[in-house]
C-alpha cells in the first residue's frame, strides 16, 4: 500500500470570500429574488461554519 500524507491546505480567507460572492452573483443573475434569499442564507452557514474551523483564525485569538 502506497503511504499517502494528508498536505491539504485550508482555503484562506479571501478565497473563500471570493468564492462566496461569486456563488451569490450568480444567484442574483441567474435566480429570482427568492432563490437569492434562500441561497445566501444556505451559503450564509456552509461558509460561516467553513471559516469557524479555519485555523488560521484562531491564531490571533
């Protein structure tokens, strides 16, 4: 068996945020008003709960 190492990087913050508002333009564009409003809070918890266990964020608590 092959030995294989886990170097995954987390995202760094602004991607994340680039990537969060690149999801949400395309909602607006694409989507209805409801479908916005529903996506962004969707997006809204999938990413706050993405960037709470980013640990680069605990560094400076």
């Amino acid at each position: 068996m092959a030995n294989h190492s886990n170097t995954s990087q987390p995202l760094p913050s602004w991607l994340m945020l680039v990537i969060f508002l690149a999801i949400m333009a395309v909602l607006w564009i694409f989507g209805d008003l409801f479908i916005f409003i529903l996506g962004l809070l969707v997006m809204s918890i999938i990413f706050a709960g993405g960037y709470d266990r980013n640990p680069a964020n605990h560094e400076h608590h």
